[in-house]
C-alpha cells in the first residue's frame, strides 16, 4: 500500500468565508478540473513544508 493510500481523510476543517468569496473560489476551481477540497489539502502541506513542517511533527 502506498503512503498516500495509508493517510485516510479522517477530519475536518471549517473556515468561515463569505459566500461570494466560497463561490468563485468553487468556480475557479471547476475550471480548472480540480475540487475546493484538493486545493486547501494541497496549500496545508505547502504550508507546512515553507516552514520545515511535516504532520508527523504536530
């Protein structure tokens, strides 16, 4: 089994945004064949990776 297999999705994460904001960031997203979801999970790791973070260190 692969690493990225092992790591279920077992949380959430609320972020209260405005609804004009949620909805063209769900539409740009749309365009360009990607999910909101994806695009928050991958700027978290980004995020962590700038900073020397993995999420064996939280």
């Amino acid at each position: 089994m692969s690493a990225k297999k092992a790591k279920k999705k077992n949380s959430q994460f609320i972020v209260r945004i405005n609804d004009q904001e949620r909805a063209e960031f769900v539409n740009l997203c749309e365009e360009l064949d990607t999910s909101a979801a994806r695009e928050v999970r991958r700027f978290i790791r980004e995020f962590m990776t700038q900073h020397n973070r993995t999420s064996s260190q939280a």
